[in-house]
C-alpha cells in the first residue's frame, strides 16, 4: 500500500496536480478533491528538500488557509488548538518519511469548499525558507453517492460462465465501501486500488453462470458513513441448440418381432423453445418428457416402442425435432433387423443386404450363439440359396457354387463367435445372390424344410459407384476458416476407396482422413479439408475412385458471402432548421469486393449519392450520402439507412431529427461599399420553393424618378458573391444560366427567378442596384430574401362532390395546386376521360401561384361507390394525388332514358314501368290458369258443345 501511494504521489504532476516549490523545498497534493458526506477521506500528500533540512522530520502541521493568522486542522503537539470542524476528525496517514497525508474520519456539508494546506517542522522551517501555504488543496463535499459501474465479460450464451465486475470510485481507502451484487457472492474477490488522480477504486469481481436468455444484475454500494448508491444491467445472451441424438438398442439391432426401446433426444438452453419430437413410424407408440438436466440446460426426450419386421431392414428410422421459433432438425438411422433360428438351439445374425462394387470386396457381417453350452469343433460354413439344392459357397470343396471358388474366406474367429464371409474380386454374376450361414454340428441335410430365404443376406452388387457426400460446418464467411467434409460408404475395408477434395479456383488440396464403420457391413471414410474463404471461391470437388476402377465426382457450389463489419452514420444530421438542406453520410464497411449491397433511406424521395472504396486489403467502405431537406413535420422522427445484403441480412443504423423552425434575422452583407446609398425596398423575408423548380422572388422598392435611368439590378447573397448579373462574367459558377430578372429596375421591378434551384440555396440573397455609367451605388434595407426548401411537392385540394350522385348528372370538379415556379407550374390530370378542362394561373401573393383545372363529369358507369383523383406532376416526374369519394344511383333508368329517342318526363317513365309491371304479373298468372286448365281431366262426352266448327272444352 505504501509502494503504490508513494508512486500516486510521484505521478501527480503527470495527472495535472499541484507541486510547487522553490527549488530547494516543494510539496505534492491535488488542488482540488472530492469528498463524500459522512465517509472519511484521505489527501495524498509528500514532500521533498535538497536544502534546509527540517530538525523534526516527522513534524507535520495542516492549517486552515486563512487572510490572517494559522487556524490549525491537525497538529499532533497542540491537538486542543485544533478549530472545531476538525476536531477530532484529523489524523495523519504516513506510510515513509516524507509522507504528509491527511485523513479526515467523518466528513460532512461544513467541510465543502474549505481550502487546507500543510506545513512541515513550522518551528524550525519558515515562510522564507517554503511558502507552504501557497500549495493548498480545495475540499469538494458531495451530497450523494455516485451508482457503481458494472461491467460483464465473457461469452454471453446460455450455459456458459461470464465474470461480473461491480466498481465504484469514492477518496476513502482506509475504510472502503461495501459492495453486493444481487446474483451471489460465491467465488467472489474484492480489490482497492490507488488510482493517480488520488482516488481509489473498489472492485468486486463475481462469476455468473447464465441460466436464461434475459437476466438482470443489480449491485448496490454502501460507503463508510452509510450513503448508498445502485446501479443494474441486463444480460442478454443466445440461446444454443445441440445436434440430434438417436440412441438405439446397444448393438444397434432390432429383434424380428419384438418390442425395442429407442429413443431420441435433444438439448437446449431456452426453456421458451419447447421442441416435439416425432418419428416416421407413428403408429408405433411413443412417449416424450421434458426434463431440466444441469444450469441453463433442458433435455427434451422420446422413447418409441419399436417392433422390427423383416421388411424394416435397411429402411430409414427418422425422428424430428419441431421447436417453437421454426427451428427444425432431423436425424435418421439405418434399421437392421436380427434374424434368429432358435428352434436349433443356437441363432446367428446377419445384415438383409449388403452393396459392393464389381472388383472390389465385400464383407458379411456375421455372428452366432447358442443357447446352451457350445460344442467344440464347430466349423462355419456358408451355403448360396437356390430353388433346388444350395451349393456350399465356404470353405472350398467339390461341388461348391463355381462363381465363388477362389474369393471366400473367414476374416474372424469362430471360437469367439465370428461367422463372416469376405468376398473378393465382386463381378456382376454375384449380384442378388442370396447366402446364409450354417454353424451346427450336424449337417444342414439332416433337417428338413430349412428355408431360410428370410435368413439369407443379399449380396447387391452394380458396376456404378456412388456419388461422395459433401458437407460444410456452415456459412463461409469471407475471411473466416471453413471446413468441408467428403465421404463415401462402402463394404471393402481391406481395399477402401481413395479420395480427393479439391477447392475452387484456388486448387487446395489434401486433407485429413477418418473411417469408421457407420453399421454392419458399411464403412464410411471422410476426407476433411480446411481453408480460409476467399471472395473467388466458387465450390469444392470431391473425387473418389474405388479399387475396381470406377469413380464418382460430387461439385459442390457455394457462395462466399460478404461479412458486416460496420454501419454507422458517420454524419449525422444533427439539429436541422426547416428547409434547411443537410448532408447526412451513411458508411457500410464489409470485407468483399463485389457485394449485392442495397442502401436504402426511409426518406426514399430525396436524392442520395452512391460511393465505394477499399480502405485496407480486403476491406471495403461503401457510402451513401442523403441530401436531407427537413420540415417541422421531422420534428422527434427518426432518420433511418439500411444496407441490405443478398444474401447475408439487413442492418441500419438510425438517428433522431431535431428540427427548428425557421426564425427571421437581421442580415448584414459582408463587402458592402461605404459609398453606397441605402434606400428601402419590399422583399419577402422568407419563401418556399421546391428543389429542382424554380423559385420567383418578388421585389420592388422606390427611388426618385431621376435615378431610376441607367440603373442595373444585381443579387448578392451573404458573402457578396453575385447571384444575378447582367454580365454573365461576373455571376458565380453555381449561379451561370440559372437566374433572371423578371422585371424592369427603371420600373422599380427587381423580381428575380432562379431555375432549377439546388437543395442548399437557401440564401439569404439580397438586391443591390447601381449606376450603369458612373460610381453611384444603391443598398436597400429589408432586401434580403431567405428560401425554404420543400422535401416533397405541395399536395392537390380537389373540391369536394356531392355525397350522393345521379347517374347521368353534371358534377363539375375543380383541382388545385400551389407552387412557386410560373415558368414551369404542375400538370394536372385527372383519373376519368373528360371532354374539355379549364386552366387556370393564378398569381396569389407573397411568391405563390395557384394553377387549377375545372371539369365537367357526368358519371354514367354503373351505380355504386366511386372515386374521383386529381394528380399534379411536377418538374422531374414528382407527383402527388388527390382523391375524393361518392355514391352514384339510378343508372338503370340513365340507361332507360337515354335509349328512348324523344325526352320524356321522369314522371311518365315512371307510370309505364309501373304499367309494364302489371302486365306481366297478370300474364304471369292467367298462364298459371290455363296450366291448371290443361293439367285436369277432359270433361265426359255429354259436356262437350261445338262452337264454330270447332269443340269448346266446358265444365
């Protein structure tokens, strides 16, 4: 402690504290310290001589800096002297010889502001000798305690282990303060160290183990004295997924009619993802339970009663996993049935199937036990199934299958129950053969009806090589180490199959081999490579060539995708005025040459600039810069760039607008000439106008008439750069073909219009006129204009129609827009055809013009809801639309109406379809009549009556 407050002091001068001296004595304090109420407090304090050594070393004096005399804060000789707001509170804190440290036990509001310094040996050292009381040092009293910083370390993943540091900085290190943290204290470690600016820092380091994705850390401070501060934080970590796991009976068989226990299982670290499991064979019973196994760790588990037939051999046992978020995995499993023959007293078990190649091997799997003791001198012999008689394919004798002789053999021991068959040299006359084991004392001959098709393994063999799998352990990520692996599965461990990877383009090869056998009779051998991603790699080849000669190439094609490394707003707007245009710079920097980057704006109607460049090796900063036009509107809204990564994602950065409204302001030009004469004119303070327009300021001002010959206006803005002159020479470049006079200056005229007006000509621009022959030059007062700037076009006001409308009715329609641009004013259309439209411009004041368009509509196109819209389009295609909505009725008696050739009144109308009406419900009913009539029976013959030559049917 001593060591370490000797060297605070010594770097006191390197932090900024105060030494003086006269060169033969000096002392070292800070000028100013922080205290806190009722802590105590400690003033790092030393001091040195070359000359004039004190005759009491260890005398050291503090006093109260005072106009006159030497109030005492400590003196160790006269302790009853001291004055009372130190009494008993003062103490010296020594830890060498020139050590004069002063430490002060309860320190409260009396205290703020109190200016003390030191003084060694005053008996014998004077005021000539050191002027001790030119060094002093300022007591701060703060009220209240400052929170403590918490600080979290480590990777933040449910399951794993973060440290948690809780640290607070008070002037108090003889007495620290107490620090807890709400997540325990197991393993905890406290730490005070001295800082340089004769502070100290007290630290209390914890463990965390993170058991939820969202947790919260609080940690409070107690200083000596009992003021108390908190502080909290949140940890937010990812939650983990492990891979899916089938664990199947022990030896990976499944007995042919019975029930075996298989499961599956899969842990996580969030218990808000709730996985189900399910398998492919769902009429088999199953059960799943959910279990917490360890901190921050949830197993979730099936058990599934599985019964094995002969028909499930070599097919697929699937289980998924479903978890809440749409994460889905899966995991599969080859079935292999175990075959028994129990009623002999001893079982074997071989595969269904087993696949070779033609030239090379192929192994059959086999083993047997028995049920009782098993006999010595047992022999193995290997039978090939055919309709008749079964010639022996093992060992080697007369009469055996010819296509075998010479390629079987036992690679195992039959003492340890081991009856395999290897197969050499594979050709296609061996396919679908069918071979069974025989391991008994007596010969196969001896038992009758021994078919054994369902006991026989199928030897499948084709001259096709299958294709290697190809697998990647993720996304690669330029700049990152990727890893692929190349596998194949075949049946001839004596002679596996070679392979070989190759990366694209850069021609990477060589690799890492494992094999290992995946089931009975299957091995697969895995070649792993591993390599740092480059932007040009395209893929990976795996080549595999099996001893026989055949081989099989699997490409495997990726994308190397571009990894964010930043985006900012590297210019943010800040605080804007209305109208007042700002640069505001998105950065996206990323490692890739040719990313498919998109930035875009939520502000997409205002003109942005695009540009990309490498700042260091493989690095690349892409720039979007907005030219942001803000209203008061914008006000407390956010400003947001997206870069868009296809694919990779979407980030954004995003910043709030701040937006003020434009207040008018006295404007002084600069460079105005002394000789000029100052007159008044009337211009605008302050117009709007719409970037890419053109904007007219309206100007006039008086002057007696004999001035007003062989004058010429000119527009200056703030600097005296000339906007407008009549000698395009002597206008700015920004301004050259872009302004005019609309008036006449001898008129009093000074109206200016500027074209295609830029998003930062804001102004102010100012008139000045002057003689055209001689020096007379003329200022005028409030001649300073101000412009605006629109983020978009002012919207279209339609008049409003009538709620309800008759078809075939007039319904007359004006819209209009207001802009600042006469030379170049809006396009109105409309959203129906009309015959003619009236267009009106019209001069409103104060810089603004109106143009409108009348129509006529006679809405004849079916009743119903309809809208009516009115677009305006501005110069550069901008739009905006208005709409307005309406019911139309009776357009069936519009139609009726109009296809009569005369004009008959809508009353008559009326009355003959009313007429029409009757009609046909009369007819409607005497049809009825006569149906009734013709459906009854003919009257008998003595009713019948002739009429007119004809017979009357009467009743």
């Amino acid at each position: 402690m001593a060591d370490v407050l000797q060297h605070v002091l010594l770097t006191m001068v390197i932090a900024g504290f105060l030494v003086c001296g006269s060169g033969a004595w000096y002392v070292k304090m800070p000028s100013h310290i922080k205290a806190l109420w009722k802590s105590c407090l400690v003033i790092p304090c030393s001091f040195d001589y070359h000359q004039s050594p004190p005759k009491v070393p260890g005398r050291v004096v503090w006093y109260q800096y005072a106009r006159s005399g030497y109030p005492l804060v400590y003196d160790a000789w006269y302790n009853r002297k001291v004055i009372s707001k130190f009494s008993g509170k003062t103490s010296l804190v020594r830890h060498g010889p020139r050590d004069c440290s002063l430490q002060i036990s309860r320190v409260d509001s009396s205290l703020h502001m109190e200016k003390i310094y030191t003084w060694v040996d005053p008996e014998n050292v004077g005021w000539k000798t050191y002027k001790f009381y030119d060094t002093t040092v300022t007591i701060q009293v703060e009220q209240t305690a400052e929170p403590p910083k918490i600080s979290i370390y480590g990777e933040m993943k449910v399951g794993q282990s973060v440290t948690v540091q809780c640290s607070v900085v008070h002037t108090c290190p003889t007495f620290p303060p107490t620090l807890k943290l709400n997540i325990g204290s197991e393993g905890s470690k406290v730490a005070t160290e001295l800082l340089l600016d004769g502070t100290a820092r007290t630290t209390l380091t914890v463990s965390l183990h993170i058991q939820s994705d969202q947790q919260r850390v609080g940690c409070s401070v107690r200083h000596h004295g009992g003021l108390e501060a908190a502080a909290s934080g949140s940890v937010e970590a990812e939650c983990s997924f492990q891979p899916l796991r089938i664990v199947p009976p022990s030896d990976r068989m499944f007995p042919e009619g019975k029930v075996s226990s298989v499961s599956c299982s899969v842990e996580y670290s969030c218990p808000k993802h709730v996985p189900t499991l399910t398998w492919n064979y769902r009429s088999m019973p199953s059960t799943l339970t959910v279990s917490m196994v360890g901190v921050g760790r949830w197993r979730a588990q099936s058990e599934l009663n599985f019964t094995a037939a002969a028909q499930y051999q070599g097919r697929p046992l699937t289980c998924v996993a479903r978890f809440t978020g749409g994460r889905r995995q899966e995991e599969s499993m080859t079935i292999e049935v175990k075959r028994s023959i129990l009623s002999r007293g001893w079982s074997y078990e071989t595969p269904g199937s087993i696949n070779g190649l033609v030239g090379s091997c192929a192994v059959i799997p086999c083993s047997f036990t028995y049920t009782s003791t098993r006999p010595s001198g047992l022999e193995v012999k290997w039978y090939l199934l055919q309709p008749d008689a079964d010639p022996q394919v093992f060992p080697q004798k007369q009469g055996m299958a010819v296509k075998y002789a010479g390629r079987t053999s036992l690679p195992g021991s039959v003492s340890q129950g081991n009856c395999s068959l290897y197969i050499e040299r594979l050709e296609m006359s061996l396919d679908q053969n069918r071979l069974y084991p025989w391991v008994d004392k007596n010969p196969i001959t001896s038992y009758q009806d021994h078919n054994l098709y369902d006991r026989t393994s199928q030897l499948r063999v084709t001259e096709i090589a299958q294709q290697p799998q190809v697998k990647m352990n993720g996304v690669p990520w330029v700049g990152e180490e990727m890893k692929v692996f190349c596998s194949v599965r075949h049946s001839c461990p004596a002679a596996p199959p070679n392979l070989t990877l190759d990366a694209e383009p850069l021609g990477r090869t060589g690799g890492r081999l494992s094999e290992t056998e995946v089931s009975h009779g299957v091995w697969e051998r895995t070649l792993e490579l591993t390599w740092t991603v480059r932007e040009e790699d395209v893929g990976v080849v795996c080549t595999v060539r099996h001893p026989g000669g055949q081989t099989a190439k699997t490409n495997h094609r990726m994308k190397a995708e571009c990894p964010l490394h930043e985006i900012k707003m590297s210019e943010e707007p800040g605080e804007l005025m209305e109208g007042v245009a700002r640069h505001v710079t998105c950065s996206v920097s990323y490692i890739c040459k040719k990313p498919n980057l998109a930035i875009t704006w939520n502000y997409s109607d205002m003109q942005s600039s695009r540009t990309t460049l490498e700042t260091s090796g493989n690095t690349f900063n892409t720039t979007s810069i907005l030219t942001f036009v803000p209203s008061l509107e914008d006000d407390g809204k956010v400003l947001t760039c997206t870069a868009q990564f296809t694919p990779g994602g979407t980030f954004s950065a995003s910043s709030s607008l701040r937006v003020k409204k434009y207040k008018q302001r006295f404007v002084t030009l600069d460079n105005i000439d002394n000789k000029s004469t100052i007159l008044a004119a009337d211009v605008l303070p302050k117009i709007t106008a719409l970037p890419r327009s053109c904007v007219v300021i309206p100007c006039s001002f008086q002057m007696p008439d004999h001035l007003k010959t062989g004058l010429r206006g000119i527009w200056y803005n703030r600097e005296g750069g000339r906007v407008y002159h009549g000698g395009q020479s002597k206008v700015l470049t920004h301004f050259k073909g872009r302004t005019k006079l609309l008036g006449t200056v001898g008129h009093g005229n000074c109206t200016l219009e500027i074209n295609d007006i830029k998003p930062f000509d804001n102004g102010p621009f100012c008139f000045r006129a002057e003689a055209v022959s001689g020096e007379a030059k003329y200022s005028f007062n409030d001649s300073c204009v101000f412009i605006v700037m629109q983020a978009s076009p002012e919207r279209p006001r339609l008049t409003a129609a009538p709620t309800d409308v008759d078809a075939g009715s007039v319904i007359n329609a004006t819209c209009s827009v207001n802009h600042t641009c006469p030379s170049q004013p809006p396009v109105l259309t409309w959203s129906h055809p009309t015959n003619t439209a009236v267009i009106g411009h019209t001069w409103m004041g104060q810089g603004v013009w109106e143009t409108s368009s009348t129509v006529t509509l006679i809405p004849e196109w079916g009743d119903g809801t309809k809208h009516l819209s009115c677009t305006a389009t501005f110069s550069k295609r901008r739009v905006q639309v208005a709409i307005v909505q309406f019911t139309v009725k009776g357009s069936l008696m519009f139609q009726l109406r109009s296809s009569m050739h005369v004009t008959i009144p809508a009353s008559v109308v009326v009355i003959v379809v009313l007429l029409a009406a009757v009609i046909a419900v009369c007819l409607r009913r005497k049809c009825k009549r006569q149906t009734e009539n013709f459906s009854s029976p003919p009257p008998r013959p003595e009713k019948r009556s002739p009429v007119g030559g004809r017979v009357k049917w009467t009743r």
